[in-house]
C-alpha cells in the first residue's frame, strides 16, 4: 500500500473515532467508554493546564503516550490522527485545488511562528493563565463540532425526518411517529465559526497555514521528533533535484537542497514520495539519529525573550484588564462540580464537551461576558435549561477535569447558587396568580408557598428555601413570565471544591425528605384561587417591607372552604 | 377527506353505538356508575372494569388508544407523583385483550422526558407488549391546536395529535395533592396532554381552564390509581402516602375524580368533591356528577 494512501485511511479512521466519540458524549454516559479520550491525547493540554493550574492532572497523564509515540515514530499526529489537520485537507481538497495555488519554493517559510506562539502559551500558563482554547486543535477540533456541526446536523436530521412523517403515520409505524432529535442551540457560535474559517481560508495562501505557521501542539511535537526513527530518505545518485518533492511538501519540509528534509516540519505523510519522478524518495527506519535543525526559538536568545515576553504580556492583558472575570452581576453559574474559578479557567480548554453532553442544553458557551479570560468557557444558562437532578454527564467528559466527575449523589449536593423571585415579575406575588410551577419542577423541594398579606391582598406565594435551594435554575427554565424568568440563579452561596465532598451532615438535614413529618395545614390561611380574598386579618401594622406573614403551611388555593 | 381508519373507525362506532346504546344512554340518564375495586393492582383494575361492563364496553376491536398515565416526574412509583406501573400495564393489558390495535401511553412532563421515562418505571412494564408505544411527544409539532367553543378561559389550545386521531383516550392517573388546585387526579391530568400549560397558570383562572379541557378531550374511561395517594406536598413530592389499596373507575371524569376525593384525607382533612374547584366548575359546566348520593358506587 502506498504511504498516502495508509495515510488518508489513518485520517479517516481516526476521525471516526473522534466523531464517533464525539456522538457518544450524549446522556446517559457509555460507562464503558471514555468519551474523552480523543481529547486527552494532546500533551501540551496536559502541559499546559497542569503549570497553569500548578497541580497533576492524572486523567491528562495519558497524553505522555503521545510524547513517546513521537518521539520513536516522529511528528506523525499532525499528517495521520489530527481531527483539525484532517478537516483542514478535507476543506484544502475541495475548496482549494493544488495546482492553482502558487508557493515561491525560494520564499524564507518562516515556520519560526508557531514555536514563538508556542513558547507564549508556555509562558502565559506560567503566569496562570491558559490560552490553548485558540490553538490547541483538541480545543478547537471538538468545539467546532459542538458549536458548528451537531446543531446543524440536527436540524437537518429533523427536517427529514418530518419528510418522512407521513409515511410513518400512513404505514403505522406508529413508534417512528413521534421521533424526534433533540435540538440544541448555543450561544456565542460566531467566535469559533470565525476562527474555523480562517484556519480553512488561510489554505488558500498557504497549505496547512495553521499548521506550519501556527499550532503550538504541532510546535511542541516538533520539538520532540527529532529524535525519530522514522525519516524521509532520498537516494543521493538517482536525485536529479528537480524539486518536484519541495512543491508536494504541504508542510515544506524540504529545503533548498532537496536531499535533506526538515525533520521538526515532517508529518511523514509521503507526498514526497508521490512527487518524487526518480522514484528515489522513501520513508522507513532510519535507526536512532538526532537532528540538527534547531528552531531559532532555541538557538537566538532574543528569540526566546520575545516569546517568553509575549506570552507573560497576553497573560497580564488577559488577567488584568477589561477581561479579568469577576462575575459582577452574580449570574455566573458553573457546572456542577467546578473548580475554583481560578483553578477553573487554568484547566478549562473550552473544548465544548460538557456543553455538548447536557442534558437540558442549559449549558452555554460565554461570549464576552466574562472577559476574554472567560471566553468560551461553560456557564449554566436557566432559562435555557438549567441542570438537570438526574444527570452528572458534564464532569464524566471534561478531559482537563477543569468540571469535577462526581458521582451523581454527590453531584446533586453542589449549589451551583440561589433561586432569588422577582417578586415584581412573578405573577403569583404580583397578579394573585394560582401558579406553582417552580415549585411543581423544584427537585429539592426547596419552593414553599406562604400566604402573605402583600399590597394586592392575603395570597399564598412563593418563597425559595435558601439551604435546599442548589441553584440547578429548572425553576428559571419553565417560569411561564415571558423574556426574563421571575426566578433567577444567582451566584449565592455557590459552593466550588478543589477536592472533598459536597455532601455535608448540615445539608443532609436541610434536605431531608420532608415524608411523614406533619405539617399542620391551616385552612384560614386558603390562598385565594384566582379571587383575592379580604386584605389582611391583622389590623396591626404589616411586618418589615409590608410583608405579613402566616405561619402554618397554607391549603391550596383549589380548595373551596366553608 | 376521510381516512381508511377514520371510515372504519367511524362504521364501528355507529355499528357499537346501536348495540351500546341502551346502556350508555340509561347510564347517563340514570346515575352515572363508579366502579370502586380494592386489592392487589391488577387485579383491582380488572375487577372495577368488569363492574362497568368490561373493557370491550370502550374499547372497539381495532381501535386506537391513547392512555394519560402520570409519568411527568421523575420520581419512583412508590412516592405516589406518577401513576403505578402495575395499573397502566393492566389498562394496556384489557385494551388489548379488548381488541386494540394500537395502544399510545403518553404523557408531557415538565422535566426531562428521557429521565422520566428512565425513573416512572413504566416504560419498562410495557417494553414487552409490542401493541404499546410510550411516547413524551416534546415538540410544538406534535400539537394541532383547536379553538375550545363555549370556554371562557381557555378559548384555545394545542392538543397533542395523537389524542385528536384516538379512538378512546383513557386516562390513568394517580391520587395526588397539588399545591395550587388542591388535588390532581383525571381532569387535572389533562394537561398533560395538551402543549402550553404555563399559559394556564400565566394568563387564565387556573381552575376554570382545567375544567374547559373537557370540552375538547373527552375521555371515554377513567381509571384513578388510589393505591398509594400522595396526601401532602403534591405534585412533585415527597410527601406523605395513604395506602388506600383501591381503584376508581367511571366513565364519567368527574364522577370518578369527585368520588376520590373522598376516599383520601388530602393535607390531613377531609374534603367533598364539590370542595375542588375545578370538579366544581367541571360539573356545573355538564361534564359529569359531583355529588356522591347521585352516583351509582359499587364496591367490588
């Protein structure tokens, strides 16, 4: 077989395997399976998210296969397995023809670039901060499919899927009738759709741009490979230096002298081998040899400086400006189970995963809200589906662990934060409404209805029990006041732990099951059922902020009481 | 245009309702019969539909089904939120011994489908009886909507079209409280078959509305799950259960809805039917009888 042909086999399978997963990471969790597996295989995630979060990240581990496999076999992740470099010669194949795009072989390819980025994000994660969520293609690849890929497909899936509808009822395949794909829709898609589409378009200039100018994955394989024993080799005698190899290299491996190849920019694809006229280029074992084309990154000290210098400055910007995250408005909600904010976004690669995987779609991507440091990064939308009691799936695929894998009793202990009522918006308080639907969706039981002499009359309304309250925002989902919820999670008491458990002896008595325990139930206390009833049996003054307030549990109000 | 299974559907309805008729017609002249079973649940079921001429009194050979268990919660069988498993198998059972062709269990929960399905238990009780879909119909376009003539609250609503194209709905709730309309049994649980209920609680008198349902969902069989009744702290629970080892059933909602009533101490007191307000406004609306002395109760 020829090499590029395994090649493109290689690619396709291991797209597959990356799409494939990526199609696994759907409720409930495949036990058997680590979803994320794919995602974990990038050793300068690892890198990374482990100086940024200065702690061992024992699930990312497993990359250092990845370091070992290149440093024997060479920098074959980029031209065999990579899901973005894969996806980038699709595009090149039929957006770009080859032979129309014009390299001046004689051009300085100045691949320095990348081991400058490279050496930034190095720094950066030094100075805490993570920045692969830009370049890392374990970041970018997974959340183009999250963002940009699955909610399109699905759309489309459900089109034709109501196509064929008809035909379903008319030959009574009565089970197929009500099938339908769940939909998701995300915030924030524009951000990664811009920078996916640089990284196609930039191969109208260049093939593989991003990986031969930008990638900092690619930066750090290269650095490696050099050891590898696998190289290109060209019979000295049968080469007649036409160059036909130098124009095949997407990644311009070979230099001026055709014989010699730059060891740190070849994927071994074996396009050379293609061009070669002579049929004199081969690519096999070579034996241990170390090569000696080193990257300017190492050999100019200014060099250096300067990549050190600008990744501590995009760092500072990030963390110390505009962007630094703050949560001033108190409506930043973690998944269950984060990290420390800070510790959160040191790990945090923005791989769209967790938001992928959640049950409600109530996990979305921050656009700017939260600065640039915040960019990306998942945060538990209410109103869009809040977090559902049932399901723990987000910190079961997060690779970097950046969400927590708790167990799910140990997951349904977190407060994410507190339900606070607009009392001016909720229309149990505000237009003596029989509504109770944050209490009826409420897992924790954490709604009490109380009847309460407010200025339109005695009415039973809602209040939110502040220790069962876990800030989970299905009460914010499915609140009937149209736009914004009149309950809402804020960051109240949000409880984040780097390690332990949530489960506290405090809680446990808070969110005892209330079963058997006799509550009285006071019949003058009947809310109103749509009527309001007299103002106020008290003459005295009303309590604190014109509240009056019963104490005994109220019937409700669908009750007739003579 | 009609449908072949509308035509048929229509042939044997006109063909059951001269044999029929007689006793549906003095039933509803007369006093309205409520079938009250106690036992072990399938047994229970059986017994209470037999006392109301069996299932093939509702239930024509061929015909399509809709079954309105509660399975909104996900919560497990025994803390009383959603109807016993062991019922609604039995209901399925009798459909298609009855002839059924086609028997849809459905419900629209507030909280996710999938889980609800995973946790009521009772898709599991059913993945064996090839007759029988359990569906949690999630989309507007799983709704037609109808105008409600006659109502003063809910002039409008989507119903789910599987209940529209249905020969006989069913409807199998469990005996619960519910915090805003005091207990939720068949009428209330009509509302799980319709598409926007927050509308019900947002922009209408609640229990005016429930009641209006009936004008355009008619169940033809209602058989109330009192096994275990939720007492408190319903609809979502936990609360307290009453063991009451019994079944409901009529062909009259209203009737077997009223007659539960009575059977449970709700929030620890006693309540007549007439106390609810939406059974109420559902009897003064001529959906059904009240009051328990106007009933025919055999207890089986």
């Amino acid at each position: 077989m020829k090499l590029k042909t395994f090649r493109r086999i290689s690619q396709a399978v291991a797209f597959l395997v990356f799409a494939g997963l990526f199609f696994l990471t759907i409720f409930p969790y495949p036990e058997k399976i680590p979803v994320d597996i794919f995602l974990r295989l990038d050793p300068l995630v690892a890198l990374v998210s482990m100086v940024a979060s200065r702690d061992i990240i024992i699930t990312m581990l497993w990359s250092g296969l990845l370091l070992v496999l290149t440093l024997v076999v060479g920098r074959f992740f980029c031209g065999y397995i990579c899901p973005l470099g894969t996806l980038i010669d699709f595009f090149d194949r039929i957006l770009f023809k080859k032979n129309h795009r014009r390299e001046d072989p004689q051009a300085k390819p100045n691949r320095n670039i990348k081991y400058f980025i490279l050496g930034g994000v190095v720094a950066a994660s030094l100075a805490g901060a993570n920045l692969l969520h830009f370049f890392s293609p374990m970041a970018i690849a997974p959340r183009v499919m999250t963002l940009l890929v699955y909610p399109p497909l699905v759309w489309l899936g459900n089109t034709g899927i109501d196509l064929v509808r008809p035909f379903f009822s008319w030959a009574g395949f009565d089970n197929l009738v009500q099938l339908s794909l769940k939909r998701l829709y995300f915030d924030a898609a524009a951000g990664t759709f811009l920078l996916f589409a640089f990284i196609i378009i930039a191969n109208h200039w260049r093939r593989r741009f991003w990986c031969r100018y930008v990638c900092p994955t690619g930066a750090f394989l290269s650095l490696v490979s050099r050891f590898g024993i696998f190289k290109r080799k060209v019979q000295g005698a049968s080469c007649d230096e036409c160059r036909a190899c130098a124009m095949k290299c997407d990644m311009r491996a070979i230099d001026a002298d055709p014989r010699h190849t730059v060891l740190s920019e070849c994927t071994l694809c074996g396009d050379c081998i293609e061009g070669c006229k002579q049929h004199g280029t081969t690519i096999g074992i070579t034996g241990l040899g170390f090569s000696n084309e080193n990257s300017t990154l190492l050999t100019s000290r200014r060099s250096f400086f300067y990549s050190l210098f600008g990744g501590l400055a995009s760092a500072s910007l990030i963390k110390g400006s505009v962007s630094a995250s703050r949560n001033i408005n108190g409506q930043l909600i973690r998944p269950p189970g984060s990290l420390p904010e800070a510790d959160f976004l040191a790990r945090c690669i923005r791989c769209g995963e967790c938001m992928k995987v959640c049950k409600t779609n109530g996990l979305q991507p921050s656009l700017w809200e939260q600065g640039l440091d915040g960019l990306w990064t998942p945060r538990l939308s209410g109103r869009m589906g809040g977090c559902e009691d049932m399901c723990n799936m987000c910190g079961h695929v997060c690779p970097t662990q950046a969400i927590r894998a708790l167990p799910l009793n140990e997951k349904k202990f977190v407060k994410m934060g507190t339900a606070v009522i607009d009392k001016e918006r909720c229309i149990a308080w505000e237009q003596n409404k029989l509504c109770l639907i944050c209490d009826e969706i409420c897992p924790t039981d954490a709604i009490e209805f109380r009847v309460v002499d407010y200025y339109t009359g005695p009415f039973k309304r809602p209040f939110v029990d502040e220790d069962r309250c876990i800030g989970c925002g299905l009460c914010e989902n499915r609140c009937p006041v149209a736009g914004r919820s009149a309950i809402e999670v804020y960051s109240i008491g949000e409880e984040r732990q780097k390690a332990g458990s949530y489960i506290t002896e405090r809680k446990k008595a808070a969110r005892a099951i209330r079963e058997g325990e006799e509550r009285s139930y006071n019949a003058d206390d009947l809310g109103g059922g749509g009527e309001t009833l007299e103002k106020g049996k008290s003459a005295a003054p009303a309590g604190v902020n014109g509240l009056q307030e019963q104490t005994n549990e109220p019937l409700p109000g669908g009750f007739i009481v003579e | 245009m009609i449908s072949r299974r509308r035509f048929l559907g229509a042939g044997a309805a006109a063909v059951s309702s001269t044999v029929v008729a007689p006793s549906l017609l003095s039933a509803q002249t007369a006093k309205p019969v409520v079938a009250v079973a106690k036992g072990a649940a399938a047994d229970a079921v059986r017994k209470a539909v037999d006392a109301l001429g069996g299932m093939g009194a509702f239930v024509q050979k061929g015909a399509r089904v809709v079954i309105k268990p509660n399975m909104g919660f996900p919560n497990p069988p025994e803390w009383a939120t959603t109807t016993n498993p062991e019922v609604v198998k039995i209901v399925v059972d009798l459909c298609i011994e009855a002839g059924a062709r086609r028997v849809i269990v459905m419900d629209h929960p507030l909280r996710d489908a999938e889980i609800c399905k995973a946790r009521t238990g009772i898709a599991d009780m059913l993945k064996d009886v090839k007759q029988a879909i359990v569906a949690f119909p999630d989309d507007p376009k799983f709704y037609d909507e109808v105008s409600v003539p006659g109502a003063q609250e809910l002039k409008k609503t989507a119903v789910a079209k599987e209940v529209l194209k249905a020969d006989v709905l069913i409807c199998v709730p469990v005996a619960k409280s519910h915090s805003a309309t005091g207990v939720s049994l068949s009428i209330k649980g009509l509302m799980g078959l319709v598409w926007n209920r927050q509308v019900f609680h947002e922009q209408m008198e609640l229990n005016r509305a429930i009641a209006e349902q009936l004008y355009v969902i008619k169940p033809k069989l209602t058989i109330i799950d009192a096994m275990n009744a939720l007492i408190t702290n319903g609809p979502s629970g936990p609360g307290k259960v009453e063991k009451l080892g019994t079944i409901v059933a009529s062909a009259d909602p209203v009737a077997a809805d009223s007659y539960t009533v009575g059977l449970a101490r709700w929030y620890n007191r006693e309540f007549k039917g007439s106390q609810v307000k939406h059974l109420k406004i559902a009897n003064e609306l001529g959906f059904g009888e009240i009051d328990i002395e106007k009933m025919d109760v055999r207890i089986i």
